[in-house]
C-alpha cells in the first residue's frame, strides 16, 4: 500500500526500462538532478517551488550548474514550469517545477489512498469481521 507522507510519498514506483530510454541523452550530473528533482517532487506530493537556491542545496549542486541543467531539462520537457498561487495568498502567483509522469503517479497514489481509507472505514462501521475467520475467544 502506497502511504502519504508530509502530503507526498514515503516512495514511488520506478520504471526502469522508462528511465534507462528516458535519460539517454542527459550527462550523468543532469540525470543526478533530474532524479533528485524527481524526489523531491514525490516526496512533496505535487509540483516543488521553482527556487533555484533551494533546490541546489537540496540536489546538492552549484546554482550555476542547477540553472543549466533546469534549462536542459525545461527544453527536453522532461520537467515543466506551473504557475500557481501563492501559499498564503491566492493573488499571487509563484513558478512551480513538475514532472508530467509525477503528477499521473501521484494521482493514481491517492486514489489508492482514498480507496483504502475507504474500505478501513467501511470495516470499522460494519463491525468486527463474522464468520470462519473470526478468532476464538478465550473464555
């Protein structure tokens, strides 16, 4: 069961073959970020503000060398540039960093969510389980 986290994930699923074909062409310091990027946007739960400085420290990297590979990674559409309202303050509009594949993931992780949430209620309204499987007291 996939389990929410801070409003993100504690882990996501991992295609392979996806990544392997995916990143072919990207250096081995541009797949580095984008995989920690990827990280962070799970571990997040939705799209990551667009702070340059922030997400350095957090990939580990110089702004410098973030600012390129952000660049890169806009132009391959492997990543995308939202705007969204502010936290705090709908009028205004901050940059966000998503991944198309993420946000899908993401989607499908809390309707799996929901869905479980879902059957847990209907247990505890319908009461303790009947039948065979029902444990014998110790009387």
């Amino acid at each position: 069961m996939t389990t929410m986290r801070f409003g993100g994930l504690r882990y996501f699923r991992f295609y392979i073959a996806d990544w392997i074909e995916g990143t072919q062409g990207l250096t081995e310091v541009e797949r580095c970020c984008y995989f920690e990027l990827l990280c962070m946007i799970y571990s997040h739960g939705g799209p990551v503000l667009d702070d340059a400085a922030t997400i350095a420290k957090r990939i580990r990297v110089d702004v410098r060398r973030w600012r390129s590979v952000r660049k890169k990674l806009l132009a391959l559409e492997k990543i995308q540039c939202i705007t969204l309202p502010a936290a705090g303050d709908p009028s205004t509009k901050c940059g966000h960093l998503i991944n198309n594949r993420a946000s899908i993931e993401l989607a499908k992780a809390r309707r799996r969510l929901t869905s479980a949430r879902s059957t847990a209620d209907l247990r505890v309204i319908s009461g303790p389980i009947s039948g065979p499987f029902r444990p014998k007291s110790r009387t």
